[in-house]
C-alpha cells in the first residue's frame, strides 16, 4: 500500500506481514514517480535517511544521506543538485 506523506512522498506500507515468522521492519520506505525523468526512493532508519534519485535520461544515479529530521526538505535536497554534462 501506499500512503502520501511529506511534500509528493509516498510511504510504502507493508501488509500482510507475521510478527511471529517475519523480521521486523527496521525502516521507513518512501518513493516519488512525479517527474517521468526521476524516479525517488528514500529509505530511513533510525536517525538518518538515504536518499536515492534514479535520473533515467541520463542513466545516472545520486545518492545522498539527510538526517530523517530533514525529510520534509527532501525536494530541496533534489533541487540542490546540479551538474553539466561535457561533450568529450
């Protein structure tokens, strides 16, 4: 299932899951799929959250660790990257 969550997140929330057999979940998965160049992933744990941007035009992937505090300011993080792209 999914539930909306900070600023276009999107918490992934697992069902059908036995406490009895299963490990517990140790973290909080979000994802974002707005942009059809961008696919977000954002994956936290106690204290902090990795923050996974897939670029599918450029086949390029950023990673970037935010403190889970600083998860309502995900899209400011998105935003505050920037590169150029060379011609050999």
């Amino acid at each position: 299932m999914l539930k909306p969550s900070d600023d276009g997140l999107l918490q992934i929330i697992e069902t059908g899951r036995s406490a009895l057999f299963d490990p517990p979940i140790e973290s909080t998965r979000y994802i974002n799929f707005e942009d059809g160049n961008e696919e977000i992933l954002v994956d936290c744990v106690m204290g902090g959250c990795e923050l996974n941007i897939y670029y599918s035009d450029l086949q390029l992937i950023l990673r970037a660790d935010i403190p889970d505090d600083a998860l309502p300011q995900w899209r400011a993080v998105k935003d505050g990257t920037h590169w150029t792209v060379r011609e050999p």
